[in-house]
C-alpha cells in the first residue's frame, strides 16, 4: 500500500509539472573536448566581465557580441586547463593557500573576514578558491609551454645591436590592437573571408566607432575585453610587424590592416614619448630602489590598492615606519622578504610606468601610489650612480627585448594552434 501511495505521488507530482510547462534549471552552451561549458558559468562570466568593462570605462559591446566573446574565452581557458590536467601541471593546496593569504593581507582581513567579504558580495569562498587557482595554472602553463621555450640565438642579438635604430632610441609607444585569427593551414578561401571581416572592422574604425569598443566585439586576442590595449612598450619590445608600422604613425592614427602568421591585424597609436640613448649609450644611470606592490584583484579594486599605499606612505612620512618592514608585512611581490629591495636598476629593467615614477624621485623621497600593468606600488629611491654599460650589459638588453618581441607572437601562435586541435562544440543558439 505504501509503495502505491508514493508512486501515486509520483505521478501527481510529474503530471503537475508537465502541465506547468518545461523549466531550464541549466544547459551546455559549448562542448570542449571531453568538457562542457554550460549556461551558467557563461552567465556568471558575461556579469564579473561586464562589471570589469564598466570600471575601465570601456563601452560594452552588444549583449550576444560579448556572450560569443565571453563564450570564446571560456572556451580558451577550459583547453589550457586540459593540456595542464593532461601533463600534470597542478597548482598545490598549499601553494593556494598562501596565494589567498596574500590577498587577505593586502586586504587587511583575517581569512575568517575576508571569506566573509566575499560572500556579502555575492561570491562563494569555493568557486573564488578555484578562480584563484586557474589563473595560478594559466600563468605557470604559458610559462613552461610558451616562454621557456623562446630561443634568442647569438646571431639574432648580434644583428639586433648592429642596427643603430635598435640602439639610439628609448621612444615608446601606447598600442591598442585589433586580432581576427586565422586558423591554423587556413584554406584561401578561409583567408579571404578573414580579410573581408578585418576591411569591415577597419571600415568601422575609420568611421570613428570606439576602437576598444570593436577590440571588445570582434578581437581574438586575450586582451580583447580590456580593449585592445597593450600599454606603453618601447619598439624592441613590439613584434616587428607592429614596430614597422608604428614608427611612421602619430598618435591617434591606426594602422592599414597589417597580416602575420598569426591573422590579421589592426593597431591604433594611442600616444609615443621619449627618445634619446638607449642600448648604445656608454654609460648610463642606475638606480637603487625598494617598492610595496599592492595587486588589484575582483576583491581588491585600484581604489582599494592606491588608499592602503596612502596609508603606508603616511605611516612612513609621518610615523616614521620602516619602509623595508612595511614592505616585508604588505607587499605581494617577490621582493617583499627583502624589505622590496630591488637592488640597481638600470633603465629599461621595470614596466615604463614605474620607471617614470622612480626617475621622477630624488634619493630618499617615497611616491604617490603609481599604478602599473602588475598593480599598485610605493616606491623609494635609496640612491643614485652612474655606471659603464659593458658590451656583456648590452648584449643581455638586446636578448631581453628580443625574447619580449618574440613573446607575443608565439603565445598567439600556441594559443591559435591549441583552439584549432580541440574539438569545440558551440551550442549557444540550441534551444
């Protein structure tokens, strides 16, 4: 009798629910190799990216342009987490651990707290835990797969310093770019619809439509949802295709559509600065400096980073605190058991933007809270001297800037050949 009764229930139940029409609780937008994206993570990414866009000021793209490209950078990432899973690279609880460590110190919070902050913002601890740890796996993966394999031959920095224009100039350029990739052994007919998709991007560009807006809707580069931009870099740190062509522009001029391995590819000179000596000079100021890096995160925005620098700068100002153990305490960045001691710095040797600020600072002053490509920092110039730059000093420049050239051409060269040997499913129109 009990057994009748419930699948009495049973029926009741189904029946009303049939009749209350069917109900979407989730669905698979993409199927990536053996993995799914579904309706959900893509709604969850589309809200935090959108927030992001909105915080930088750029325009946001149309509601289903910035879905697909969304939905393509999910994609991307969840074929770089099976290549890590698949080669045994793995990011250790206890590595983790100390990485939300950081953040909750930079924070100020106790983890008890800062778990607490998370969830009145509407994220939970596991899935913030887990976010923490694919971008720890992303950046170990590229640099084992990517960077550690780029070779600079001594031939290659011989002809690099054998061009007086490599050598004489520390002109920099602020880039904004624009990728539609071409798969890989793309058929002509492939490339000529490429092509015809990039005259129309550019079409739109010259009509004056936001550039990092249509980076935003149309680009594959990973940059495309911050718009395109690729910030200050001097000339010998640009692919070579992009240096020809910003060279001979001003800014706010974009370049003709310009064709790499890679794709097709449109850059906007944002703005250029500087000239003078660079590798060619004999002799060259070094400056000895210590930084607190505060990084920025979805929990720390850049107004948080630049008030907790204000306050250490005023404990140190006005407190008279140790900048070496304030450095010790907050900064996340390597240097921090070092009291941030970066020991003689020579020009070209940090990010433009804070190579900017430390010049600016006489031996002894400490900064306004600068902001660069890693996040926030406090810097102190410690001293000042002059030194030879010996022919070894010179050499090793020139094999930096060319591994930094030839950087971003092999992570778009990899990350076009992972997309194209993954077998991906698009199911965003499915019903």
């Amino acid at each position: 009798m009990m057994r009748l009764l419930a699948l009495l229930a049973t029926l009741v139940f189904t029946h009303a629910a049939w009749a209350a029409g069917p109900v979407e609780v989730d669905r698979i937008v993409a199927v990536v190799n053996s993995d799914v994206v579904t309706r959900s993570d893509l709604r969850l990414k589309v809200e935090q990216i959108s927030r992001q866009l909105t915080r930088q000021g750029t325009p946001l793209p149309a509601d289903d342009v910035l879905e697909r490209q969304v939905l393509e950078r999910l994609i991307m990432e969840k074929l770089q987490i099976q290549l890590a899973n698949e080669t045994s690279l793995r990011v250790d609880d206890l590595a983790l651990d100390r990485a939300l460590g950081r953040i909750a110190d930079n924070n100020k919070l106790s983890m008890t707290e800062f778990r607490q902050a998370l969830e009145k913002d509407g994220i939970t601890w596991d899935r913030f835990r887990e976010e923490i740890r694919t971008e720890m796996l992303l950046s170990r993966l590229r640099e084992r797969e990517v960077e550690s394999r780029i070779v600079v031959s001594d031939a290659e920095v011989s002809n690099f310093l054998a061009h007086p224009e490599n050598t004489q100039s520390q002109e920099e350029f602020n880039l904004a770019h624009i990728l539609l990739r071409a798969p890989e052994g793309a058929t002509p007919e492939q490339l000529a619809r490429l092509r015809a998709r990039a005259e129309d991007v550019a079409a739109r560009v010259a009509r004056g439509e936001p550039f990092d807006k249509l980076a935003a809707s149309y680009s594959d580069a990973p940059d495309a949802l911050s718009g395109g931009n690729l910030g200050w870099r001097s000339a010998e740190r640009l692919p070579g295709l992009f240096a020809d062509a910003v060279t001979r522009m001003k800014p706010g001029e974009t370049s003709p559509i310009l064709r790499s391995a890679a794709g097709f590819h449109i850059v906007r000179l944002i703005d250029r600065r500087g000239g003078g000596d660079a590798l060619g000079a004999t002799q060259v100021q070094q400056t000895h400096a210590r930084h607190i890096l505060i990084k920025t995160s979805e929990v720390v925005s850049d107004g948080d980073a630049r008030r907790r620098l204000l306050d250490l700068r005023e404990r140190i100002v006005q407190g008279g605190a140790s900048f070496a153990e304030l450095a010790r305490a907050h900064s996340a960045d390597l240097s921090a058991s070092k009291g941030g001691d970066l020991g003689w710095i020579y020009p070209g040797d940090t990010v433009p933007e804070f190579e900017q600020a430390m010049d600016a600072l006489k031996p002894g002053e400490i900064s306004q809270p600068v902001q660069s490509p890693f996040g926030w920092h406090l810097i102190q110039v410690e001293e000042r001297r002059v030194q030879d730059v010996s022919d070894e000093r010179k050499r090793n420049a020139a094999r930096n800037a060319l591994r930094e050239r030839k950087l971003d051409e092999a992570y778009q060269d990899w990350l076009r050949q992972l997309r194209d040997r993954a077998y991906v499913d698009i199911r965003l129109e499915d019903k």
